[in-house]
C-alpha cells in the first residue's frame, strides 16, 4: 500500500512539473541560458590551476605531516634537505641534473666535461629588478663555513680530473660505493649521487670500476619572502634552459633536469594536451546522439532533441564550472573527468524522456503527452540522480583523505543538481517545441508543412523518402509508429528472441561464470597508485627524468631521518646495543657510529655522562672530517653540565625496482618500534607524506560510497516499487563493480584517485542503467519472466543502447592524450560502460527467467478476470437471446 502511494505522489509531481514546463516553456528555457552565460563569464575570469601539488595528492591527514613538523622544529627541514635525499619529492626550490654516459662508457672518465656543466650552472645569472643573481647568492649555505652546499661526488670528481691533469690513472683515486672517503677525510655516501655502478670483481673494499650515471642537486636557499621565491623561480627556469642548451652541446652525455615545478608543471600540462581531444569527444557525441534519434519518418524522427539534449548536458558543466571557480576554486587535471561522468548521467535522462515520448499516445495533445513522458521517466530519473548526489557527496565528506577526491565529489554534486534542473527545465522546453511541431505535422528537420499522401504519390522516390512522415509503413495493425525506430526494431525483431532462446542461455552461464573468474583474480591483485608519476603527461621531462632515475639509483631508499626527540643515555652500553639493533639492516650516515670508532681507534674510555660529552664537544666535533655533525646533535646546558636533549641519524635501506613498495613496507616496520622500544624516535623523509597510508586514503572514499548507496537501498526496500527490485539492483552493481575493480586491476591500473573516483561513478553508472530495467521486469504483468523481460528491454533498451554507445565512442579521444592519468581514465570508465552493458543485455534477461520474481499470480489474476469476463458475457447472451441472431 505505502509502496502504491508513494510512487503515485511521485508520478503526480512529476506529471505536474511536465504540465508546467509544457505551459511554460520559454521560461524553462531563458533561466538555464541565462544561468550558463553568467556563470560562464565568471569562469574565464576567475580561472586560476592548483599550484601545491602536495594539498592535492598527498593525504591530507597523515601521521608523516606531523612527523615533519616535529622534524622541524628539532632540525630546521630547509637546512637539512641536502641530507635528506628524496627522489621527487625534495622541499623548497631546488635544481637537479642526471648526466648519463653511452652503453659501455665510463662517465667517471668524462671528469672535465661534467665539471664544465657544473661551473655553467654556477655562473648562471638571473635578473631581477637590474640585480644579477648567481647560485652563490640563493644556494643553501652550510653552518661550519657559510659555504654552499654540493654534492660530495663534485669533490670526488674534482680529484678524478687532478689525476688526469697530473697524468695519474684514475686508479690512483680510489672510488668506493656506496660510502667513499673524500679528500678532507669524511666519508660520504653516495649511493644516490652515482648510478649504474659496476664494482671491481672481488673487492672487499667495495671499489668501483665503472659508473653510467651521475645526479648532482643543486639546493636553493628560501626564508619565506615572495621576492627570494620569484627569484629561485626565474633561476630554476634559467636552470632548465641552460640544461637543454648543454644537451645540443654535448653529444656524449645524456642530460635530463628537474626543477621543483616541474612536477606541477607536468601536471598541469596534461589539461593542455587534453583540450583538443575533449572538443572531438563532444563532437563524435553529438554525432552519435543525433544518429541514434533519427528515423527514417520525418514527421517523428527526433536528430535535433538528440543534439539538444547533449549540449543541455554541456551547457549544465558550464554553469557547474562557474560556480566552482566563483567560490575560489583552482582547478586541477584531475577535474578533467567530470565532463565524462557528467555526460554519462545526463544523456541516459535525455534519450530516457525520449523514450518516454514515443510511448505516449500520439492521439492526446503534445502538453499532455509531455506531462505523461515526465511522470514515465523523471520518477527514476530522480531516484539516481538522488544516489549520484548521495555517493559523490559522502566523497565529499570529510572522511576523505585526498584532496583531489574531495573536490572531485564536490564539484560532482553541483554538476549532478545542475544537470537534473537543465534536463527537466531546457531540455524539457526543447521537448515541448519538438512535440508541438509533431503535433502540426511539420519536417522533423526541415521544419516545413508535411504534404499528403497523395501529393507525395505524385513526386519522385527521393522526394517521398525525404519527406515521407511514415504513413506507408503503419498498418492499421500497429498502434505505435514509433516501433520502425532501427534500436527499437532490431531489438524486438531480432535480439530479444535470440536472447531469450533457450540454447542460448547455457553459454551466457558459462560467460557469466569466466567474467566472475576473472573479477575475483584481478581483485587479489590490487595495487596502490601512490607513485605521483602517474599523474603526469607521459612525454614530459619529469617522467623521463624518473624513468632514468628508477633504472640508475634505485639501489638505495630515500634517506631516512632518525630523530631521537628524548634525552638518551648513549654512553650506555644497553642503549648503543638497542641502536644499533635498530640500524641492522641500513647503511647508516651516524655521527654515533663514528664517534664510538672514534673512541676505540683513539683508546678512549667514555663510559659516563661527562666523558662522554666531554670527549664529544672538545674532541670529535672540532675534528674537520667530524665537523658536519654539530648540525645532527642539539645540546642544552643546565649550570656547569651539558645535556644532549636531541640527535639525529641517516638510515638509508638496499632496494630493488620496486623502490616505492619496499620503502612503504621500511616505514611501516619502523614505526610501531618507536613505540615498543625504550628509545623513543621518528622517522621520516619528505617523500613519506605521499605514501604515508596512501593506500587507505584513495579506498576509503569507494567504501563510504558503496556502503551509502547499499544502506539507502536496504533502508528503502520497502518503501519502492518492489523489494526484488532493489534486491537485483543490489546484486547487478556488486557484480559490475566487482568487475570493474578486477578487470582494471589485470589491465596494470593501480588505485589512485582517479581510479577511486571512476569506481564511485560506477555505482552509478551501473545504478542508472539497471534501475529502469529491473523495475520494469518486476512490475511486468505478462504471464511469463521470458515475455517480461522482453517488455523490459523493448521498454528501456533503446535509451541504454544509445546512452552506453554514445559514452564509450566519446571515450575514444582520450587514448590520443599522452598521460597516464587519461589513460586510467580510458580504461576505467570502459570497463564501466562495457560490464554495465553486457549485464544490462546478456546477464540480467538471461537469469531474471531464472530466477524470482515468478510471474504465476498474475497468470491467475489474467484467467480469474478473464473467467469472469465470459460469465458476464453468457448471462447477457442468457437475457437477449435475439443478440445472438442479430450477430
């Protein structure tokens, strides 16, 4: 009863606003206009891209943020991001250079040349304000001596080329891999600065006998003021202008550079290389719509409303767009996927209230059967663009983690409001104009008088086919002229009896049963996509630059920064054990190590507070080779005694390929330490606020999405039109979504947030093609589940054939865009359109006839009525006996 009651109410509303925009439709059709030419203005002013690549990416509430700060609050991070090596991820402004030697080329041996680029970056100039700035002016400079800070492998090269200058062999300068000892006696580990490093066979001393690959970082000073920062900016540029004017230069080194910006840079550039191929997406969409309205009856054929109703969709992202950037948002390439999802949604409304055109009765007037159009197909109509809102706003929610998701989902749900009021205000308009020119037999296109029959008997066949309005093909049999549309007549014709048929039915089990395979392997094997890499254009200088730094210097993790944050008796042998238990496993970059060798090679015993502090401060660290450990070390003075309240450590692990997997599992190992062990410690390094917990902040968003949509199903299993309906409905979207998720998992797509957002939009996308269909089947009176099914999908099949093609061709451009991330897209939103259709027309009407809802009673119900049909009919014939004569 609650069920009838509702659905009547809703059909009511609906049949209502169809009246009123029919009454009305030139207001329905200035404000979405008016709207969109506002809105639109402001967007083109107010553009303006994201600029911190970190608030968007990385998880915004992560344990290695709070870790940062108090890192650096310890050790100020600018001061200290030259030992903390990080692959891309380094802070502040900064320069960085590989030189890469031919196959089989020593680059060691090419000293001179690569002391050349480093001398032209030195003496580098920048201008501002009529001041020149060179590196010496910006650089970071070290406590000891003011001096800038460089690399150690410059030191190492500038001994290699005082050999060759001094006609000594190379051998006489011993180069050791990772840590070597330097001219003044320190000893560097240079793991990261010398790359494709092949040792001499057998050496213990691990002493390199030829390298490929050299990275030198050139770091720049930042004290917060916009001045220095513009000026770091132009330097970085001039950096990278200068590296490519070297690479023409010097033919025998390979150079790839990168800049801070650079990863911005090539993130953004992907809405760049994207704008072109969108424009064509539109283009093969409006083609594909206008085809799939158009009927060879030019009275009933409909190619403008299919074009219409896409630009509706387009005018509709415009306005959503004005809105986003008029409340201060900045756009970034990952907003590249709304016009896709957005589209998706709204042309399934379009070809859906032409659907419920063609089933109105053509005898009522063009106000009425638009109103009956409104109250067939804006009830489900709202039903998901309802579930669009819920889902992509509980992605919008604050227990999303990533940034680029959230405002993803927010904008999403403007544009999911937007395109709901244009499709039943603008395009409902165009509806009415369409109809009223049907209802006055006028062209569909040509929007002239259509002539009678026997005027067009006497014109020629091109003639009559141009103009004929269908009054050859109707038969006084065939109530419904539009069942010559080519979708609807293949459908009923051909495809819903072959699907039907019962030796069909095996093989669709079986196909059933190999996709399901499939799903569950791909869903074992899902990865985390927290390589940034992913979301830059493919031909950029940043991917190039990471790919030949994976292949050269993944030997070696980022350094890891051990921070003791509590006083720490280190003269206790208990505590140097616990510490170097904790290092096992690392290379370590120590000042503790080298102060107990220190001690050991110089016979002294400190095996108390004061002696050992005291040897420490008088001795160690005024050492030069020593030096650069006052920096690692914070003491406190309380009266005559000395306290080391604070240290820190470099902790580097041995890596493979798989860089980025292995240092996830390191800090996900060290972590729970910290808190079992009686030292008391942080890790970290800037790359950890990309990774940290990376995996279950893309996931999240998905969960909360499908456990939104799974509760509002359960908790409305009563309340809708049928409770099997919502039980196959949840059943279809499991299985699609699992599909989905497994299948892109064996197409090498791993879970970042683009991947996460394309599997929220498969909820529903699924949703808003399953719904009508199992709705239909469920209501259907016919006397079988085969008869019904085949109602449901003459009913609906049309609308989501055309809705599911015009999405997957508009698709087709994004594989010409060199990125990953439109590339992921691709995949994604393919397989969502692919598993949505192949359950929407193969697996639904082949196991809806096997399964409940059964069909029995509205059997008996038709033969009860009919039953008593033919006893009313014999007691009439009973009463007028001559009735029967008469006839």
């Amino acid at each position: 009863m609650l069920q009838q009651v509702l659905r009547r109410g809703l059909q009511s509303f609906c049949h209502r606003l169809g009246l009123c925009v029919s009454r009305h439709p030139v207001f329905f059709l200035t404000v979405p206009a008016v709207l969109t030419i506002t809105f639109g203005l402001s967007a083109l002013n107010r553009f303006q891209p994201e600029g911190d690549l970190e608030r968007l990416v990385a998880p915004s509430h992560s344990l290695a943020k709070i870790e940062r700060s108090l890192a650096s609050s310890l050790f100020p991070l600018d001061q200290s991001k030259s030992q903390l090596y990080s692959d891309l991820h380094t802070p502040g402004r900064y320069g960085r250079v590989i030189l890469l030697s031919p196959p089989g080329d020593n680059i060691l041996l090419q000293a001179e040349g690569i002391l050349q680029t480093h001398r032209a970056v030195l003496e580098m100039k920048v201008n501002h304000k009529g001041y020149n700035y060179t590196f010496s002016h910006l650089c970071v400079l070290r406590n000891q001596d003011k001096k800038c800070v460089l690399d150690d492998i410059i030191s190492v090269l500038e001994d290699l080329r005082q050999a060759a200058v001094s006609n000594k062999t190379t051998a006489r300068v011993q180069v050791r891999y990772p840590n070597t000892k330097l001219k003044d006696g320190r000893n560097s580990f240079i793991g990261h600065q010398l790359g494709g490093v092949v040792e001499v066979p057998n050496s213990k001393d691990q002493r390199v006998k030829s390298a490929r690959a050299i990275q030198i970082t050139y770091y720049l000073q930042t004290y917060g003021s916009a001045t220095q920062d513009l000026i770091g900016e132009k330097w970085e540029n001039e950096f990278c202008k200068l590296m490519r004017k070297l690479q023409e230069e010097h033919q025998d080194l390979q150079l790839y550079s990168l800049a801070s910006f650079s990863l911005w840079r090539d993130f953004h550039k992907i809405s760049i290389l994207a704008r072109s191929k969108v424009l064509v997406s539109l283009v093969l969409i409006l083609t594909t719509a206008t085809l799939s309205s158009s009927m060879k009856d030019c009275l009933r054929s409909k190619p403008f409303l299919g074009l219409l109703g896409v630009l509706t969709v387009c005018i509709s992202i415009i306005t959503a767009a004005g809105i986003f950037f008029i409340t201060d948002g900045k756009y970034n390439s990952t907003l590249l996927g709304i016009p896709f999802f957005a589209m998706g949604h709204g042309t399934k409304g379009v070809f859906e209230l032409l659907s419920g055109w063609r089933r109105t009765k053509e005898n009522l007037p063009f106000k009425d059967r638009i109103a009956d159009a409104y109250s067939d197909v804006m009830v489900t109509y709202t039903m998901t663009s309802s579930l669009y809102f819920i889902t992509f706003g509980m992605g919008a929610s604050p227990f999303t983690n990533i940034e680029a998701v959230k405002v993803f989902c927010q904008n999403m749900c403007v544009s999911i409001l937007l395109n709901y009021f244009y499709i039943f205000s603008f395009f409902g308009s165009c509806l009415v104009f369409a109809g009223q020119l049907e209802q006055n037999r006028y062209h569909s296109i040509f929007c002239c008088k259509i002539p009678s029959a026997e005027y067009l008997d006497r014109k020629p066949v091109w003639f009559q086919t141009v103009m004929s309005d269908g009054h050859q093909q109707t038969s006084h049999h065939e109530t419904n002229p539009y069942q010559h549309h080519f979708i609807q007549h293949f459908l009923r014709e051909h495809y819903n009896e072959w699907i039907t048929n019962i030796y069909v039915k095996p093989f669709v089990v079986i196909l059933y049963l190999i996709y399901a395979s499939f799903s569950f392997m791909g869903c074992l094997q899902i990865s985390d996509g927290a390589n940034i890499i992913n979301l830059l254009a493919s031909d950029s200088p940043s991917v190039s630059y990471a790919m030949v730094q994976q292949k050269y210097f993944s030997n070696y993790s980022p350094v890891i920064g051990f921070y003791v944050y509590e006083p720490l008796e280190y003269w206790n042998s208990s505590v140097q054990e616990d510490l170097r238990r904790l290092c096992s496993g690392f290379t370590a970059v120590s000042w503790v190590e080298q102060y107990y060798q220190f001690l050991k090679a110089s016979n002294i015993s400190a095996n108390n507070k004061s002696d050992f502090i005291s040897v420490l401060q008088s001795s160690f660290l005024k050492k030069p080779e020593f030096q650069h450990f006052r920096n690692d070390i914070i003491f406190s003075k309380a009266g005559d005694e000395n306290n080391i309240i604070a240290s820190r450590l470099y902790l580097v692990a041995r890596t493979s390929r798989d860089k980025q997997k292995e240092v996830i599992e390191v800090l996900e190992k060290l972590r729970p330490l910290s808190l079992s062990k009686s030292i008391r410690f942080i890790v970290f390094n800037p790359s950890f606020v990309f990774m940290d917990h990376y995996s279950l902040s893309v996931t999240v968003p998905v969960l909360i999405a499908g456990f939104g949509v799974l509760l509002v199903l359960i908790l409305t299993f009563f309340l809708v039109i049928h409770p099997l309906g919502n039980f196959w409905l949840i059943l279809s979207v499991t299985s699609i979504e699992l599909g989905v998720l497994g299948l892109m998992t064996l197409w090498n797509v791993d879970m970042d947030c683009i991947s996460i957002l394309c599997l929220i939009y498969t909820l529903n996308f699924a949703i808003d093609h399953c719904a009508p269909l199992l709705y239909t089947f469920v209501l259907a009176t016919e006397h079988t589940r085969t008869q019904c099914i085949k109602s449901s999908l003459q009913e609906h099949g049309t609308a989501i054939l055309q809705n599911v093609t015009s999405f997957l061709i508009g698709l087709v451009p994004l594989l010409f865009v060199p990125s990953n991330l439109t590339f992921t897209l691709f995949k994604c939103l393919l397989l969502t359109g692919g598993c949505t259709l192949l359950h929407c027309f193969v697996i639904l009407p082949v196991f809806l006839t096997f399964f409940p809802p059964s069909k029995k009673h509205h059997k008996k119900k038709k033969r009860a009525k009919r039953k008593e049909r033919e006893e009313i009919e014999c007691i009439e014939i009973q009463e007028n006996p001559d009735h029967v004569t008469t006839v």
